[in-house]
C-alpha cells in the first residue's frame, strides 16, 4: 500500500468569503495534484480547504482538539480526536510535508512557529511574515507551486 504524502493547510476558524475563496482553491488544487490534506479539522479555513480536497476527489485529515471525531467538519475524511486541545497543532505540522497558512490569527500563528522550529517548509498566503523561510504568495497556485517545491 502506497501512503499519500500530505500537505498541511493552517488558517482560522473562523473566516471572510475571500479567505474561504482561497482555502477552497487551496485545498482543490492539493488534491489535483495528489496529495492528501491534513488539518486542524474544524470550520474556516480548515473546512473550506477540505471541501475544495473533498470535491477533487482528495484525502482530507483532520486532527481535532476535542475527544470526539464528530466535532470534525463534514469534508473531513480520517477525523483524528486527539483530546489535546491546541497541543494537537504539534501533530498537524508533523504530519506535513509542507504547510500553507492562509491567514488566521493565534492559534496559525502558533503552528507557523512550529513550522519554523521543526524545519517544516512553509508558504503564507496572505498570512504571518515574522521570517526569511516564510515564503509568501498572492495566490492559490503560487502556494501549492512554491509548496511543492519545498518537498
């Protein structure tokens, strides 16, 4: 059995129609190109880029913060209940190959950080630039092209 890498996508749970326009596009294009989704699994970012994964046919990954998979968006195809709260953010980096991060706030912020300790490649769409390894792009295709790149 061959395994599916996976590319992480990062971003709020809450988010406005752009950012979900673009996490949408994000996790479609991931899926076109093969690759699995892996995710914090929860609304916003997380299930807009799911749906776009889902609806390409994709694999889609949520680690969830809660003890139960049912908290999981509906795009979510392997829900991970890891009951560690925002600890779980660790997990879902070091799934990743690469990470994206589209916007977000704290808790993008504190899995950018991860990104950069554990040396996981990461692209900001629109989102955090505290560092020279960020590599930032304005579009959906510029982010899984600049991602790949990094793998």
């Amino acid at each position: 059995m061959e395994r599916k890498p996976l590319i992480g996508v990062i971003g709020s749970g809450e988010c406005d129609e752009e950012t979900e326009r673009l996490a949408y596009e994000v996790g479609r294009k991931i899926a076109e190109a093969g690759y699995g989704l892996v995710c914090g699994g929860l609304g916003g970012v997380m299930e807009a880029a799911c749906r776009g994964a889902s609806e390409a046919g994709g694999l889609t990954v949520g680690i969830l913060p809660s003890d139960s998979p049912n908290t999981a968006n509906p795009f979510v195809g392997v829900a991970v209940a890891t009951g560690m709260g925002i600890a779980r953010n660790a997990i879902i980096i070091r799934s990743a190959l690469a990470v994206i991060a589209i916007r977000g706030g704290p808790g993008t912020l504190s899995e950018v950080a991860f990104c950069l300790q554990l040396g996981v490649p990461i692209v900001s769409l629109k989102s955090f630039t505290l560092d020279p390894k960020i590599i930032q792009v304005q579009t959906s295709e510029e982010a899984l092209k600049e991602v790949i790149n990094r793998i």
